[in-house]
C-alpha cells in the first residue's frame, strides 16, 4: 500500500487542521525562552524519561522522546492539551507550557541519541522486521516503513519507532483506543493507526515492538 493511500484515511480538512494546529497556536511575537526556564523543564522531564531521554523500563514503561521528530513532538504536546491524546498526568506537565518552549523541548530531545535500553525478546525481531517491512497482506496491513521510514525513524508528523521502549509500544498498539482517538470530534493524526492496531495480532504486535526497540 502506498503511503499516500494511507494517509488519506483521514479527510484531507481534518488532516490540515491537525497539522497546522499547533503551529498556528504559537505566537510568533512571544519572548524567546530563557536558558534557565527551558533547563529547568529538561530536568524535570528526565525525572521521568531518563536524563537522554532514552525512557525508563520500570513497572510502567515510560516512552522514549530521543531523537523524535520536532512536529509529532510538539503535536503529541498540544494533543494532550486538547485531549486528543488522554493521560491525566501529561495533562497536568504539560497545559502551562508555552508554545516556544515546547518546540526548545522538542528540538533538545530531538538532537538525542542514545543507545536503546533493550529488554526485548530478540527471537521475536525477525518476524517484527517482516511485518515492519512488508506489511500483513492478509490482513491489509501496509509495511510499517510506509510512513515512519525504512530506519524507524519517522519523518515529520510520523513518529520515530527506532529506539523505542518494547513494553511500550507493545502496550500502545494492544490498547490504542484507550488513549488516542477518544473523540471523535478532536481527531488526530494517530487515528490512521487505528486500523492497523486493531488489525495487528498480541503476537505480531511483539514482534514489531521487538524488531524496533533494537533500531538506532
């Protein structure tokens, strides 16, 4: 399937709202930010992702945000925001930010690249890189590469995959309605992942989440 078959999924309004919307958010006449609030801010999100940003592999899994794409990066932010995207707690981090200085976070992490924290089942990596590269054709499933690139590391509003935590990615494809897409009304670029989760197995969902955990 062609990518751009994929991407018109969504209503050609719907995406161009989704992608200028947190840029048309920003105001271009605003304060730069200082060294010391955007510093600050780094800190505290390394608290939780990890001081590279190369994401936790506690009892929850806590994603990485090295070397993601500056606009899915500052889009996922907004998403939050508006609840595009639920989490109660990124909510809270994340509704008193500027728009300048979510887009210094966005270029910090973006700039990143540590090595992957590992803790995948590396048995399971040859079949995620079938998947990843070709697709499930039976079940309509288009080759991952599609859209986030044939190194997993997005372009973009398509997110970089490479690096990222297993746990995590795992647990997002199994339940992605219940964080994405939860109105209907405020859609978001991850609703073309929508049928591709649901259309996924438990077990070619490992298997992706493994093959690119392992990708620098």
């Amino acid at each position: 399937m062609k990518v751009v078959g994929l991407r018109s999924a969504l209503p050609a309004a719907v995406l161009l709202s989704l992608f200028t919307g947190a840029a048309g958010a920003a105001d271009q006449g605003a304060p730069a930010v200082s060294t010391q609030e955007l510093q600050s801010k780094i800190k505290y999100c390394n608290s939780c992702h990890q001081p590279l940003g190369q994401g936790h592999r506690g009892a929850t899994a806590i994603p990485r945000l090295a070397g993601q794409q500056i606009e899915y990066f500052e889009n996922q932010l907004q998403a939050f925001v508006e609840r595009r995207r639920y989490n109660d707690y990124m909510y809270r981090v994340v509704h008193g930010l500027s728009p300048q200085l979510r887009k210094a976070l966005a270029t910090h992490f973006r700039d990143l690249n540590p090595k992957p924290v590992g803790g995948a089942p590396g048995e399971l990596a040859a079949a995620g890189r079938k998947i990843y590269d070709e697709g499930v054709e039976t079940a309509s499933i288009p080759p991952c590469a599609s859209c986030h690139g044939p190194e997993a590391k997005g372009d973009g509003m398509m997110p970089r995959l490479a690096g990222q935590l297993y746990r995590y990615t795992q647990k997002a494809l199994a339940n992605w309605s219940q964080e994405r897409g939860q109105d209907p009304k405020k859609q978001d670029t991850s609703a073309i992942m929508q049928p591709i989760a649901h259309g996924l197995t438990p077990a070619q969902i490992s298997a992706v989440a493994a093959y690119v955990s392992a990708l620098e």
